[in-house]
C-alpha cells in the first residue's frame, strides 16, 4: 500500500498543531527551527509583531554579513548544529533576549534539532 501523505505534509500538520499553542512575544521571543537535507536554518520571532529579530542559517548567501551565517560549510550534521546554535544564542544575547520559546518546526526533537537546542541553552538562551 502507498502512502497518501510525504512526509513533509505530515510536517506541517505537526507544526501548525504545535504553533496553535506557541506564540512569541515581546518578552519571550519564539526560536524557530527549519531543517532541510543539507542546510539548518533558525529565526528569533516576535510573533506579536511579526518581526524577526535575529537569524542565522548554515548556507552561505554572497552579499550578506557574516555574522547571519555561522561558519559551516554544510548544515547536515551535529556539528553544524551546534556551531548554529550558539549563533543564535550570542545572537539573541546580543539583543538583550535571554529567554525563547522553542519551535521546533514539527521534527523530532532529535539529532540535529536537539542539538542546536542543546548548545543554545549552554551558551545562555533559556527555554
């Protein structure tokens, strides 16, 4: 028998269920988590607003600085991960945010997410 749904349906399925409870505000900003096969991209979201307030992402973009990229050359492994996620911590801290919600976008909280959750929390983000 063949599946009916990709598995990236099924995603986001899971995440609009998860984002019916998790909102972002202005004190506890929500930390995003996009996972795609080769890249890890993360956000800091004031969903009150509908404003960004930090991001970085594993792939490289010209013309961008290069404090939005962490410096990895692919996003596809722990280590990636990790370097990622205490990106957007010193990011976040850089802006006077210590606390977030996390999203973690309707994956697993397993692999590369725990992992970019992980270092996050031990380079000072709370959640």
């Amino acid at each position: 028998m063949i599946s009916r749904t990709s598995k990236n349906s099924s995603r986001q399925k899971i995440h609009v269920r998860i984002r019916r409870k998790v909102k972002g505000t202005p004190e506890r900003p929500r930390l995003s988590v996009y996972r795609s096969l080769s890249h890890l991209y993360v956000q800091v979201i004031d969903d009150m607003q509908g404003v960004t307030l930090a991001a970085v992402g594993s792939k490289v973009k010209t013309g961008k600085s290069d404090e939005a990229t962490a410096k990895t050359k692919t996003g596809g492994n722990l280590a990636a991960a990790k370097e990622i996620g205490k990106a957007i911590a010193e990011m976040a801290q850089a802006k006077g945010i210590k606390q977030v919600v996390f999203d973690r976008g309707g994956y697993q909280y397993h692999g590369r997410v725990k992992a970019l959750a992980d270092a996050a929390r031990a380079a000072g983000l709370q959640f």
